[in-house]
C-alpha cells in the first residue's frame, strides 16, 4: 500500500482523502469485499434497478460506465444481461478482481484506473449510461470535486442515456444515537470553518481510519444536478436497513429517508 498518510493533503489526487487513498490501495479490503457486503439486500435492490432501467431506456451492447466500481458487483450482472461494462475505479487491487471476473465468465468489462474527478480520458458522449453506487459520490471530498464528478457524468454520456445514482441522506442522523449532536456541531462548523462543509463526516471504517463520506440533502443533490445539466426522473426513497424502498414516502420522506437512489436524465432530453 502506498503510504500517504504523513502528506499534505495536496499530495493526494483531487477529492480524495487520507482514508479513502487508504482503503482503495488495499489488497485485502479488495480480496474480501465481496463476502464482506453479502449481508446486505441494498446491493440486490440497486441491481435491480439498474437492470429494469436498462430493459426500459437501454438496449443489447449500449456501454455503461460504472463510477466506483468497487469489485463489480453492480457491473456483472449487467454485462451478463448483454451489456458492455466500463469499470472505473481508483483502486487497482478492486479493478483486478472485476478483470478476474470478467476473464473467468468471458464478460465485455473493460477497466479503467481513473480519479472520479479526473475524467477528462473519456469523450463527450462516449458511453450510454452511469451508475455510480453505494454512496460513492459522498466519498469525494469537496463541493467542488463532487460538481466536477457529476459534469463529467452529464458530459460523457449520450442524450438519451441514464445516470443511477445513491447517497445517503443528511437528515437520517436524526435517528441515530449522537446524530443530533453531530448535526449540530457539523452546522455550526460549516459556518465558520471553511474547510467543513455541511454533511462532511469522518469515522473509521473496515480497519481504516479518517474515512470521509459526505451525506446529502434532497434540496442539496438536486441544486448540484441541475448545474451538470441534469434532472432526477425517478426517486426511491430508501427504507431504515435499505434493502427496500421507504414505506408511505409522501410522509415527510425528505427526513425519514435511509438515503435514495435516484434514475437521472438529461435536462434537455427531449
């Protein structure tokens, strides 16, 4: 693992933090992922959508990028259902696992090592459709950086194509144990740290220390994909343990949310 732990974080590539640059050079995080997430259903509600998306809007051979690929296990099952997979990620450990899997089922993956900021190695208009999952937006560090993550989304992909996209919600912490607390004080910091802003979180995770992840507002997503040229087409509000959607959504959702996946278009698509 390279170790960036003692530098400055301008040393470290854009948006990315201490923790993350940690977690996606690690073999063995890589090795065990997948055993690791088995637990969870979000994976298999997520996949779904991708795969009831792609039946609607896609077609057999369409390329779908996924951004933060992890070891591939939203891009699988789309290239098994007749897909070609773009696999991006900055972890090279991760992107040999999705290579392993690839070679071994004689799957259309091609991988990419790229920083989610950095896309500017993909054309405009060169792939029909993105996802980007498991909250892997909210793992770039900076306003700024994730706005440049969304307009190379909205920039690389052809009009017509669509863009699946999960976070977690801000307000959700209202339900967890010292969630108010940290609501609070994570205010009060955006107000008069620069360096902080609203919905900035960081906890050890998987044995990584300072991992980053930043949670979002509705009002807050929407505002950011409205700059990239972008509109939400379809929102699943997502239930407490997120392995189904939210039960009666119309009932303040925007607080009661887990988090959200969200299908996204092109503003201007006709």
């Amino acid at each position: 693992m390279s170790n960036y732990k003692n530098r400055p974080q301008w040393q470290l590539p854009k948006g990315v933090s201490h923790g993350l640059w940690d977690y996606t050079q690690s073999a063995s995080i890589a090795d065990d992922y997948d055993e690791y997430f088995s637990y969870t259903s979000l994976f298999e509600l997520d996949q779904n959508l991708v795969l009831e998306t792609l039946e609607q809007v896609g077609q057999t051979g369409d390329l779908v990028a996924d951004l933060g690929c992890g070891t591939g296990r939203a891009l699988v099952p789309v290239a098994e259902a007749g897909y070609r997979g773009l696999a991006i990620d900055l972890s090279w450990p991760m992107l040999q696992v999705v290579r392993n899997k690839a070679t071994e089922q004689q799957l259309d993956i091609t991988c990419l090592r790229a920083n989610l900021v950095e896309l500017n190695c993909l054309a405009d208009n060169s792939v029909d459709h993105c996802i980007c999952l498991f909250s892997t937006l909210g793992m770039i560090s900076g306003r700024a950086n994730r706005q440049a993550c969304l307009n190379h989304i909205a920039r690389m992909m052809r009009n017509g194509g669509r863009f699946i996209l999960h976070i977690h919600n801000y307000w959700y912490n209202l339900y967890d144990p010292g969630g108010p607390r940290w609501l609070l004080s994570n205010w009060l910091k955006s107000l008069f740290n620069s360096q902080v802003q609203r919905g900035d979180r960081q906890f050890s995770y998987r044995g990584v220390p300072n991992m980053y992840l930043h949670v979002f507002r509705h009002s807050e997503i929407k505002r950011a994909l409205k700059r990239a040229g972008l509109v939400i087409e379809k929102t699943i509000p997502l239930h407490a343990q997120r392995q189904q959607p939210l039960a009666r959504p119309w009932f303040f959702r925007d607080l009661r949310a887990n988090g959200w996946i969200f299908v996204i278009r092109h503003r201007d698509m006709a």
